[in-house]
C-alpha cells in the first residue's frame, strides 16, 4: 500500500509540475517570434558600441565598456551590475538616458559572468569576498585612467558600490545604491517575504519552460517575457533585447550558474558594512521599492539613515527588479542627483512621479 501511495504522490506532483510549466505565461509582444528570427539569421551586431577591453585585478580579468556622452562630458557613470548579471544586460534606454544626460558610462562585468574570468578554481574554503569585488572596480577605472566617478550599483552592485566608496573614497564623487542593503545577512532587519516569493516563483513557472527547453529563439523569448511580466510604463524593445541575448549566448556562453553561488558566498563572507557607513562623505541617494519583497525596503531606509550624505528616494510598488515601473522619474532623479556634485550644473527645480524622495 506504501508503494502506491509514493507512486501517487509522485504522479501528482509531477502533474503538478507539467501544469505549472505548461501553464500560459504573459504574452510576447506583437511580432516577437519574426524578429527573433530575423535576427538570429544573420551576424548579431550593436550590441558593443563604445571602448572595450579589459582590466587586470590581481591575476583575474575584467571585461569592460566605456560608452562616450552626447555632447560635452559632465562626468563618468561606473555602473555595478546585480548578482550573477553580466553587464550586458543594463537596460539599453537606461545607458543612452545617462549618456543623453552628458554622461560617460562605464559598465564591467563582475568576476564570474560575462566575459569576465568565469573563476574556475573557485570553491567555498577559497572564496572571493565583496571587497576583491570592489577592487575589480577599481582595476577597470586605472585601465581607463578615471580618476574620480559616480558610482551606481543595483542590489549586489550596491554591496559593491559601498565597498568602493569605504576603501577608494577619493575616488568617488557620488553613490547611487538602488534596491541594495549595507548587510543583507543581518538577521535584526525584516527578512525576505515569503509569500510574494512564493506567488513571484509560481509566476515564473511558465518562463522556466522556455529554459528547459533550451536553444537560442526560446532563451530570448524566456527574457522577453520575463521583462513583459515585470511590467513598466515603456515597451519592451524586442529587438535590441534579441540582439543582448544572442550576443551573450554566442560570445560569452551565457549565464553562469557557477556565479550565482560564488556571488552568494562573497556576501556571506564579507564583514557587515553598517559600522563603516558613518565614514562615507560621497553625496548619496538610496533608491528602493516599497513592494520589494527580496531586500524589504527596511533595508533602504536605514542604508539611508546610516550614511551622513545621504537622502531616499521610496518607490511606490516598486519590486526588486530592474528596470523599476517608472524609470522617468527614476532617472530624472539619478541624473538631478549627479548633477548636485558638478558645481558647474544646477539642479532642476521640480520632480513629478511615483515616488517620496527624503532629504537629510
């Protein structure tokens, strides 16, 4: 009887499975099957436009770009991707929103993604940690001989950023730390919902298909998809994101699941930052959603609190992914923030959008 009962059980779970993942996700956009197909045809091209190469930070290799302004410079933008992300995958209007703005933008892949060194002999008893992560940052700015930037990171490019301003402070000319946290191992702070991550898995269940099922047209229409899930007010571009993803598949090998481990680990192993923060002089905007049920906005507002320069930015159902739902808004601040730290530019006067900023 036993028997039957674990074969049941098993027969109803793996139903369970093949509902969840032939369940119908959010609709492509309109044509997105042509022009991924179009594309795939012929050589992937625009992806790369401005100066690559690479950096070299104690023996491993650093992938960079370094995108020129429009217009006369104001400044340089050094952007530090999310956990496991290489840097390819910055949203595309959001790098030609900085650089409309004036500004250089830098963006690296970290250690492990993209076509970064993949660390191969990596393993738990010899981890890196966030501050050998922050030291690739600073190889890429002496490669291309920056002297001072803006630093933004987005989750654990956050992590990263703080690093970077608490060892390199005289290198930093402002820090823009979205969705991130100064220690998001401390188990004082409000840890991660489980619900909305629960509902967030069972959503993603129809794109997990598109990976299982493998090959080029399915992994573009798994990101597509995942980015018309996300929601936001503009439209998902299907073919620059076809081109993102068939260059990284053909040139980089895609993602590295290796990363995601060796990125959980560098957080574990690195010493909590908020006893540091109070030494940070960098002008500073934390920006965090209020619906983020990764690193619960908690996390956002003493971030903000514990840093002397800094003010908020709390993003009305905003999640953890980026981009956020009104991403406007969201760079009309960041780029009024950089500018505060150029005494040769001034700060527009009014803000509209979904958000409740905080000065100190």
């Amino acid at each position: 009887m036993r028997k039957w009962l674990v074969l049941a059980s098993a027969a109803l779970g793996l139903a369970g499975l093949a509902a969840l993942l032939t369940r119908r996700g959010p609709d492509l956009p309109p044509g997105a099957g042509k022009t991924i197909a179009r594309i795939r045809a012929g050589p992937v091209t625009g992806v790369i436009n401005g100066k690559s190469g690479y950096a070299q930070s104690g023996g491993v290799r650093i992938w960079y770009e370094s995108i020129p302004p429009v217009g006369a410079e104001k400044g340089v933008v050094l952007l530090n991707s999310s956990l496991g992300v290489g840097s390819l995958f910055w949203p595309p209007m959001f790098l030609r929103a900085l650089s409309a703005a004036g500004y250089r933008v830098v963006r690296y892949d970290h250690r492990g993604t993209g076509a970064s060194s993949w660390m191969t002999g990596w393993s738990r008893k010899h981890p890196y940690s966030l501050i050998d992560m922050a030291s690739d940052a600073i190889a890429v700015l002496d490669d291309l001989r920056i002297a001072r930037t803006h630093v933004l990171g987005f989750s654990l490019g956050g992590f990263v950023a703080q690093e970077v301003a608490l060892a390199y402070p005289e290198r930093v000319q402002s820090l823009t730390l979205m969705s991130t946290s100064a220690d998001p191992t401390d188990t004082s702070m409000p840890g991660p919902q489980a619900w909305p991550l629960i509902q967030s898995a069972i959503a993603g269940f129809p794109l997990l298909r598109y990976r299982l099922l493998g090959g080029e047209t399915n992994l573009v229409k798994e990101l597509l998809a995942g980015l018309v899930a996300q929601g936001g007010d503009e439209p998902v571009d299907v073919e620059e994101w076809t081109r993102i993803v068939l260059y990284d598949l053909r040139e980089r090998n895609g993602l590295n699941l290796r990363a995601l481990l060796q990125h959980h680990v560098a957080v574990a192993v690195t010493r909590s930052r908020y006893p540091l923060l109070g030494t940070i002089t960098a002008p500073t905007l934390v920006i965090h959603g209020n619906a983020d049920a990764f690193l619960r906005i908690e996390h956002g507002h003493r971030l903000a609190a514990a840093i002397p320069s800094a003010s908020g930015l709390w993003l009305e159902d905003a999640g953890h992914p980026f981009p956020y739902p009104d991403m406007p808004f969201v760079i009309s601040a960041i780029t009024s923030h950089l500018a505060t730290t150029n005494p040769y530019l001034s700060r527009p006067a009014g803000r509209s959008g979904s958000g409740h900023h905080d000065n100190k």
